[in-house]
C-alpha cells in the first residue's frame, strides 16, 4: 500500500525551503530569478498564433499564457486536485514521495523553453506537435542543467534524476511518467475552456473575442481525444471529461 499522504503537506510555511521540500512560492521565486526565468519572461506569450497586440493585457485575462507562470499554474489547478482525488478516493494513490516530485516537475517542467528559444533565434517555444523525439532529448538535458542551478544542487541529484525520469518517459512506460503525461493535456485543456469563456466577455473586443473562440475551440477539441486513453488508469480524469463535455461539444 503507498504511504498516506496527505495534499497540503506540499506547501511549506518556511522561507528558504530544501530542495526536496521546495514550496510553490519558493519554487516560483527561485525560477522568476533565474536567467532562465528571465528569458522565459522575454518570450511571447504561449498560444503565439493568436497573439494579441497588447500582451500584458492577453496575461491578464489569460495567466497561462504567461510562460513563466505555466507551469507552477499546471502544478496548483491540475496536478494537486487530481492527487488529492486519487488519494481521497481509494484509487491508485500518490505516495507523499511521488505527490512532491509530480508537483515540483510541472512547476518546473518548463523552465528551459526561453533559453531554448533564445538558442534557435525564435521568440516562442516550438508547439509540442512540431517537436521531434530529438528536440524532447535535447530539452530534457537542457531542463537538467538549468533546473539544477536553480535549485543550487548537482544536475546528478535524486530530485533532478526523479524529474527527468519522470518528464523522460515519452512513451508512458511508468505511472508517474503517464500522470505528468495526462496533467498535461488536462491543462492544455483547461487553457482552452478559459479562452472559450471569454467568447462574449463584455471587457473585450471583436477581435480578441473571436481570437479567444477560436483558441478555445482548437486546443479543446485537439487535446480532448489525447486525454481520454488516460480515463481508465486515472479516475480524475474521467470525471474532468465528464464535466468538460457540454462545453467540448459546443466547439465542434
């Protein structure tokens, strides 16, 4: 039986945390510092293809779309509430172990793209469907040597090696390689549900109302299929497809 855990035990009421304890804030500070952090600040918001001219006004009305906050966002909306379904519920639970390295990989899962970018003279992260097996081996080794620094220990650490093992499983082979796979999607969607509620918001335009529809509509219905093979093996998600459908059907 994995070991109880309990969800809030993640956040830590300290302020300068150890590596393997690192809290939210810590984690976000120490990445928005770093040069990482700054060339991530220095990239176009994600979702780059509907851009819109006022940037700061695009992250106010959508957070994730700023690239710095994506995945410390992935890691409170997506990644904790299906640890605590899993746990809460009697399906296959996350030990205490594995609840922090899942954590800690999305807050961090990310912290390389600017840096990439900036080395292939772009100003935004290649979409994930244009990346190749070689461009995700090159990004994980990247991720070791950047993360690293950030949290001041060797690129050899058990917490460095947990996290590439776990952002390394390209094909699924373990269960925290398949749940970080799944929070994924999950957040990709949730992305997409946020820009759809924007539709008809009165504080917006025309344009960036139908720039909000049509972002909706392609990341929902693109990363809906890729979530639901993930349905069985985690409850969580099945439920979050359930409660997603009216919406999703509307798109199509």
């Amino acid at each position: 039986m994995s070991e109880k855990f309990n969800p809030r035990e993640l956040e830590f009421d300290v302020k300068h945390c150890e590596p393997e304890e690192m809290c939210l804030e810590c984690a976000t500070s120490a990445l928005s510092y770093s040069p990482a952090g700054i060339a991530l600040r220095s990239m176009e918001p994600r979702f780059g293809t509907w851009m819109w001219e006022d940037r700061e006004r695009m992250k106010q009305f959508l957070p994730d779309t700023d690239p710095l906050m994506h995945g410390p966002n992935q890691a409170q909306t997506v990644a904790l509430p299906m640890i605590e379904f899993q746990n809460a519920f009697g399906y296959r639970r996350f030990s205490r172990a594995e609840a922090k390295l899942l954590y800690l990989t999305h807050v961090f899962h990310d912290a390389h793209e600017g840096v990439w970018a900036q080395r292939l003279g772009m100003s935004h992260d290649i979409a994930k469907p244009q990346k190749t097996r070689e461009n995700d081996i090159l990004e994980l080794a990247l991720n070791r040597e950047i993360v690293s620094n950030i949290l001041r220990v060797e690129p050899d650490h058990p917490l460095i090696e947990g996290m590439q093992n776990v952002m390394g499983d390209f094909d699924g082979q373990t269960f925290l390689g398949r749940a970080f796979t799944a929070i994924e999607y999950a957040g990709y969607c949730e992305n997409g549900l946020r820009a759809w509620a924007l539709r008809n918001h009165n504080d917006l335009d025309h344009q960036e109302r139908e720039m909000c529809e049509q972002m909706g509509r392609v990341v929902v219905t693109a990363d809906v299929p890729k979530l639901e093979k993930y349905a069985v093996e985690f409850p969580y998600i099945a439920m979050y497809l359930d409660r997603i459908r009216v919406a999703e059907r509307q798109m199509r």
